[in-house]
C-alpha cells in the first residue's frame, strides 16, 4: 500500500561535511568572468512588457495561495525571522558565460543570450531550454549541496544499505551525485545518463557517464539495474507514463527507483507575504506557460502525478517524502535560513536558466525584459519582506520480487 511520508523538518545540527559552504563546494571549477549587463529598465517597462504577455497565464492572484492539496502530510510553517533585513544582497542577477573557443567539446552546442546551450535547443520540435555552461554546472553541484541539506547528509531516502551492483542515475549533470554515491558504496557500478556531456573527464573507477537522451528507447538489459536515482528533469520529461515504465522494465526485481522533482511554482507562502502581485508569481506563470509550448506539462507535478504513473508502471512500496524549500534567508530556524540563502544563491542565476530561452523564443518577450524580470524577481527574494518556498518531493517505489503481486 502506498504511504506519504512526512519529512522531519528537525532544527538539528548539520553534520559539518554537510554544511560546507557552497562557495567551497564549487571552488574547483574555473570561474568565467561576466560580461557587462545591459543598463537596467525602469520597473515600470518590466510591468507593461510583462501585461503585454499576460495573454498566456493564468491570473496570478487566482494561484497566490494555490497550496497543492496532492501534497499530503505537508510540512508544518517554516516561521520568519521578522528582523531579518537583506539589505547587502548582491541585484546582480545575471552572469553570463564567457566566449569559449571552438573546441571539440563546443560543436555539440548553440549560444543565445549570452550562455551556451545543448544542440537540441536549435531544434524547433525538440526544443531542450536549459543552458549547458559553467554557470550552469556551478548553480547545479550548488542545488545537489541544497538537497543533501534537505535530506539530512543523505544521497537518497530509499532503504538501501549495502553496496546495490547496479545503478543509474538519470539525468546525471554534472554527475556530482553519481559520483558522491560510487565514493560511498565502492562495490557498487554506476552509470550517470545525461543529454549534455557535462561530467568531469576524471572519474572513480566503478563509475561511468553516457550520453543519451533518457526519453528515447533505453538500450540497457532488462531487469539489470537495483536502484535507479532520477533527479530535477520535470522540465524536460514529456511523456512520464513512458519514462516510468522504462525505469520499471530496466529495474531488477526488488530495486528501488528515487524521484527527486520539485514544484515549477516557487511562491507558495504560509504567511499571506508574497502578494497576488508579487512579480514571483507572474515570472512562475510565464515560464509555466513557455515550458507547456514545448509538451512538458510542468503544471502537472505534484505527489498524486508520479503515484499514478509509478502504480500504473507496476511499482509497489510508493513513499513520498514532502518538503518545503523556502526562497532567501527569510527563515527564522538557522537550519532553514542556511537552506534558504544557499537556494537563494542558485536563484540567482536559475531564474534565467529556467526561462531565458523559453521566454524569448516561445513567448517572444525581449531579452532584456526577461533579464532585467528575473533581477527583480532576486531583489524581491533576498528583500525579504516576502516569504516564498517551493516543494520538493523525494518518491520511492520497489520493483516487487518475482512472484509478488503489487499492492500499489
């Protein structure tokens, strides 16, 4: 029978490994230094540029307080520091990538906006929106240091304790997770699946990248892997009902599979903070709206979603473990505060990464506009005089044994 879990929101301690800062944490890569941003738009152009694309949302003041009913056990309020005042945040927003010489390593990608994307986002019918950059690549390993945060240290909630010999792990990146998993468990082999070639060139040797595109026939074994980890592509996956049953048909019996997504609204609030119209909430519907143009139905994630998906895939064991991710050190608890300013971080270039492309080129919104949007949406955050969090779901599902019937 499936379960929906609750996580524990504790107050405790980070274990120190844990809360290594994030600059640490990327300081191995070379930094691309910034190309001068355009001189910013009065706040009154960013509110006609953004009435004049108002054809393709929703009201925003019909989804301010739109708290998915799909996510039981939801996590308690995350309460506000009321002094907090944020008066030293950076409104640099945008850091565009440096111009990179053609080297093999470039061919496979287009450049628009000032960063560099995938080749599939050329692709008019087959559009992939995210940037493939070194900006990119840092605002990711910073987003895998926010969910160790989340979960407390750990790479995973599903039940696994011993070394599985097999695992894959879906939409890799930089392939900061497969990696920090084949450190921990050295008996196991595992393989980081991405379109984009964005991993190390060194690697540990139980563990390997492949360049592939996860929503095409998988050419692995059947029944071959025991834990199969998928993090962050719900802006990517077009037909769910296809990816889970692939997962379900390459899993052995009694693997584990991990769903980690989050929800594409990152505005929901607690305290009435965040304003019907609160330009979070505009920017959130825009880029909902430009992601839906591409067939991805981002609108649709939520607990209820993956459940019927994983049961109708055949899975058992169905747990989702529910979290609230708050937007800018608003938080009172230090441990939520640290979250909140290490997500703040990642916002501060995820904002265009998320919906550059998308919105100039499935909406037809300027570049600038969309730039100097994005600037506002941090400078609310990091304010903080609104109180906004997004949702995150962890989902585990068992494969069952051989001769088990599900009880999904």
């Amino acid at each position: 029978m499936a379960t929906t879990m609750k996580p524990g929101n504790s107050q405790t301690t980070q274990d120190t490994s844990t809360t290594a800062t994030f600059a640490t944490l990327i300081s191995s890569r070379s930094s691309t230094p910034s190309t001068p941003k355009p001189a910013p738009t009065p706040d009154e152009d960013v509110h006609v540029a953004v009435e004049d694309a108002s054809a393709v949302i929703k009201d925003a003041a019909a989804v301010a307080e739109d708290v998915p009913t799909e996510a039981e056990n939801i996590p308690e309020a995350i309460a506000a520091d009321e002094a907090a005042g944020f008066s030293d945040y950076d409104d640099s927003a945008s850091e565009a990538s440096s111009t990179q010489s053609l080297t093999s390593s470039t061919l496979d990608h287009v450049y628009a906006n000032g960063r560099r994307y995938h080749r599939r986002s050329a692709d008019e019918n087959n559009q992939y929106l995210m940037p493939s950059d070194e900006t990119e690549m840092d605002r990711l390993d910073m987003m895998h240091h926010m969910a160790l945060l989340l979960l407390d240290g750990e790479l995973h909630k599903a039940p696994i304790t011993d070394d599985p010999p097999r695992v894959l792990d879906c939409g890799t990146g930089t392939g900061i997770w497969a990696l920090d998993f084949g450190s921990i468990h050295p008996a196991s082999h595992v393989v980081g699946v991405d379109l984009a070639p964005n991993q190390p060139s060194w690697t540990y040797p139980n563990v390997q990248f492949e360049t592939d595109d996860l929503e095409k026939t998988w050419t692995f074994k059947k029944n071959h892997f025991n834990f199969i980890h998928s993090r962050m592509v719900g802006t990517a996956i077009k037909d769910w009902g296809r990816y889970t049953q692939q997962m379900f048909d390459h899993l052995a019996p009694n693997g584990y599979i991990e769903l980690s997504e989050h929800s594409i609204k990152y505005a929901y609030c607690d305290d009435s903070s965040v304003p019907s119209s609160s330009i979070l909430l505009t920017h959130g519907e825009l880029l909902a709206s430009a992601i839906e143009k591409t067939g991805v139905r981002p609108r649709d994630l939520c607990p209820s979603f993956f459940h019927t998906h994983l049961a109708a895939a055949g899975f058992t064991d169905i747990q989702v473990y529910t979290y609230k991710v708050p937007c800018g050190p608003w938080p009172k608890s230090k441990r939520f505060k640290y979250i909140g300013a290490v997500c703040a971080e990642g916002i501060k270039t995820g904002l265009e990464a998320y919906g550059m492309l998308a919105m100039t080129r499935l909406l037809g919104m300027q570049e600038e506009v969309v730039r100097e949007m994005c600037e506002k949406c941090y400078r609310t955050i990091m304010e903080g005089r609104e109180h906004p969090y997004y949702f995150q779901w962890q989902i585990v599902a068992r494969k069952p044994d051989v001769g088990e019937v599900s009880l999904a």
